[in-house]
C-alpha cells in the first residue's frame, strides 16, 4: 500500500476531491483510510452505547475514503505525488516523493 497512517494525503477523486488531510486509520483487507475531518458521516446512537457519548444522540466520524481516490502530499513542495521505494546503503527500505526525490517518513 502507498499510504502509511500518519501521512498527509489529497483527495483526488470523489465527493471530497480537492481537500486534504491526516491518514487517521487504515483497513488493509478493504484497502480503505480514514482522513481527518473528510467524508464526515452522522450516526443515531443510543444512550450508554459509547463511552465518548455516554447521553446518546447523533454523533458525527469521519468515514473512509478507497486508498486508490488518495495521493501523499510531497514534504517539500507541498503538493500531490506518486511514491517510489528505495533502499538506502544501511540496507533500510524508504519511501520518497517522484516530484521532489525527498523521502517520506
């Protein structure tokens, strides 16, 4: 996969395309990501079901997002690129932006 939780990523397909935000969470089997503050849902919850909303009510989260509508914000140019992968001389794997060559961590 070439996203990794803590990235920050672009949308560029899909309701929310444009915007962009921190990679909360993923799902390997789904290949989905949760994106902080995207593809915010409402749920009805009742009262004692969720200890962050003991009262019940509606609750807003954010939903997920298919990784392949998902591209990684370049740390030096700040916009969006493709991944590459290489291995440095100490043998340790790395990512890094195709746009600038700056690795990714």
């Amino acid at each position: 996969m070439h996203i990794k939780k803590g990235d920050l990523v672009k949308v560029i397909s899909g309701k929310e395309k444009g915007k962009s935000g921190k990679i909360l969470e993923l799902n390997r089997e789904k290949m989905r990501a949760r994106v902080e503050g995207l593809m915010v849902v409402k749920r009805h919850v009742k009262r004692g079901r969720l200890p962050t909303a003991p009262e019940g009510g509606i609750i807003e989260k954010e939903g997920t997002i298919h990784v392949s509508n998902l591209m990684v914000m370049d740390p030096k140019t700040n916009e969006p690129t493709r991944i590459g992968r290489k291995k440095l001389e100490n043998g340790k794997n790395v990512r890094f932006a195709k746009r600038s060559g700056e690795l990714i961590d």
